[in-house]
C-alpha cells in the first residue's frame, strides 16, 4: 500500500487506478460503465497477482480500445472471433490467463456461434460480457439483447417481438451446458452492485485458475449517449428495466455443485 | 482525516459520484475546465466529514478519484 505525506501527516491511498490500467485515460463516453468493468477486473487481476500471465482478446464494439487501456498483452481479433481466437491462444500457451472482452454485438450477435462452442468444449477462458442493450460504437441499432419496445435507430417504432422476436438471455443460454463452469450475470447501477460484480469476475478467473472450465460475467451495463439519456437516467435505466428484462444471479457455479454432491455421496 | 482527492484531467463530469457520496461532499460547481474542456467535479469538505467509505471511487468509470486515509501510529 502506497503511503504518502502531506502537511506532516501520513496516509495511504486506499482507492486509485489499478496497476493493471495504463496510464492513458479512458476515451469512452462520460458516465459510461466500461469504464467501471475495465476498473474492477484490472482491481481482480491486482489481487490474483496474474496480470504478467494474462493475455486479454479485444473485440469489435466500444470494448477494442480495451487493448490501450490494460498494462498487459491483447490480441485485437475479427468481429465475434474473440473466442476462437482465444482457444488457440490457450492451447498454445496453457500456463497464460485468457480474458475476453465482448460487447452484445459480438459476442450475442455476429459470435453466437463461436460464444455457444466455446463453452460447450469447455475451455478454461474467461470472458466478460458487457450487456448494454444496443450497438454503441456504430450509433445506436438494435441488438440482439435489445428490450421489447426500446426505440434505436433500426427499430424507431420500438422493438416488436412480432417482426423481431425477443431479447436474446445469453446466460441462461450457456447455463445448461456441461462445458460450463461458472455463468453469472451482474449490473453496474449502484456502488454495491458493483462490488458484486467484482466478487463474480473474481470467481470467474478462479475457474480458469482452477482448471474447472468455461466461464462468462454478463454486466449490464449503460449506454447513455444512444440510449438519449443523462448518466445519472442511464444508471436508473439499467436498475428499472433492464434487471427486469435479465435477472440478476449466478446461472451455474460449478464448487456449489461438486459441494452438493458431496453432501449426496455422504449421505449415500 | 480521511480524504479523497479528484483527478481533474481524468474527470468527464458525468456526475455518478454525486448521489453515490453519502454525505453529499461532491458538488458539480462548474468553476473550471479541465484539459479536455469538460467541467470535472469538486470536493469540498470543510467540516471533515469524509469517513474514506470509497463509494464514489467504486462508482467512478474513469478512476479518477484517489481516497486517502490517514495511517494510525501503533501507541509504543
């Protein structure tokens, strides 16, 4: 811990930018949470002491500039390759860490493929899924994550279930899948949210670390400037709407499964 | 006593401290721009209030903002 002096006095810093950010400030929207997701998992990567083992994959969307911003190597990839990319990379170099950064238009929309076969071979990566509902980076279409009745560029009368079926649950998605070893889905709103959010991106390294299998942090997330809101209406968005649509929760974790079936075996 | 100190060239002004500091310490005066021509905000606390709780560093997306606390001295 860093301890600093000013006017006689000793202190130390109990809160500033992880060591696993660079230095360059964050070029995302003000009041944007990717700026709040690349904070709590470079904070995870801090306390784990991995970051000289990581490899991060940065998308296409808002999330590759990701590669600018964490002090660690990144592999910018084609549109909705980040997991295949990631296999190989894991596959080749098995003691590294594997983290990917997704945004819903890659990872729900032009990835499902790769995103579904990933974790059904369960590979020991760990990707973080930034949910925020529309495509930002390209000026506000509609996603595959988009509500019912959520007006974007593509959808200006709202989204309709009719012509355009419903708001793609990736997490319940990959749940059931063997491969799996840990699927949570966690939001951004609040400072206790956060904080939770934290503790499953903790976790879901641990699954790699642990050689358990696959695993996935969905983060609900803003989009204030293509969702025509304040901050401050962009976070409450997310509290009212968006965790109705997409239910908080841990969606498979696999220690809370081998516990109960320790306790079945015991019990004989 | 312990403080927070904000990082005005990493600051964008999207005002998401303010409601989260529990006893309202961080004010959107508009007093000055930062490198980037955007207002950042301001902490003022005369009384010491601060109690280093982190909540507005936790909800900051840009990390610009540091809190210290004070190191307590083992009585010998």
């Amino acid at each position: 811990m860093d301890v600093i002096t000013i006017e006689g006095t000793e202190y130390k810093v109990v809160a500033e930018r992880p060591k696993s950010l660079t230095d360059t400030p964050f070029t995302y929207c003000p009041g944007c949470n990717h700026g709040t997701t690349h904070k709590i998992i470079a904070e995870v990567i801090d306390e784990l002491g991995i970051q000289h083992r990581c490899i991060g994959i940065a998308s296409v969307g808002c999330s590759v500039f990701s590669y600018e911003f964490f002090d660690f190597d990144f592999i910018s990839v084609p549109h909705g390759r980040a997991l295949a990319v990631a296999t190989g990379a894991k596959r080749m170099r098995p003691d590294s860490v594997l983290m990917t950064y997704q945004g819903d238009g890659d990872l729900a929309a032009i990835g499902t493929a790769e995103t579904i076969h990933a974790c059904n071979r369960g590979e020991r990566v760990t990707c973080i899924f930034v949910n925020n509902a529309i495509y930002g980076m390209t000026g506000g279409q509609m996603a595959p994550t988009t509500l019912l009745g959520m007006k974007t560029t593509t959808s200006p009368l709202g989204r309709d279930a009719k012509r355009i079926g419903w708001p793609m649950k990736m997490s319940e998605m990959l749940a059931p899948l063997q491969g799996a070893a840990y699927i949570a889905r966690v939001s951004m709103h609040d400072a206790k949210h956060i904080l939770k959010a934290k503790a499953a991106i903790k976790k879901a390294f641990r699954a790699q670390l642990e050689d358990k299998g696959f695993s996935m942090v969905e983060v609900l997330s803003n989009c204030n400037v293509n969702w025509h809101m304040t901050p401050q209406e962009g976070v409450k968005f997310i509290e009212e709407q968006m965790t109705k649509n997409f239910p908080l929760g841990v969606y498979k974790d696999v220690w809370q499964e081998e516990a109960a079936k320790q306790t079945a075996k015991e019990e004989g | 006593m312990p403080m927070i100190e904000i990082l005005d060239d990493a600051c964008k002004g999207c005002l998401l401290c303010v409601p989260a500091c529990p006893h309202e310490l961080i004010h959107n005066t508009k007093a000055k721009l930062n490198k980037r021509g955007l207002y950042p905000v301001e902490y003022v606390d005369p009384d010491g209030k601060c109690t280093g709780c982190r909540l507005c560093a936790i909800v900051c997306p840009d990390a610009a903002i540091r809190v210290y606390k004070e190191v307590k001295k083992k009585s010998a």
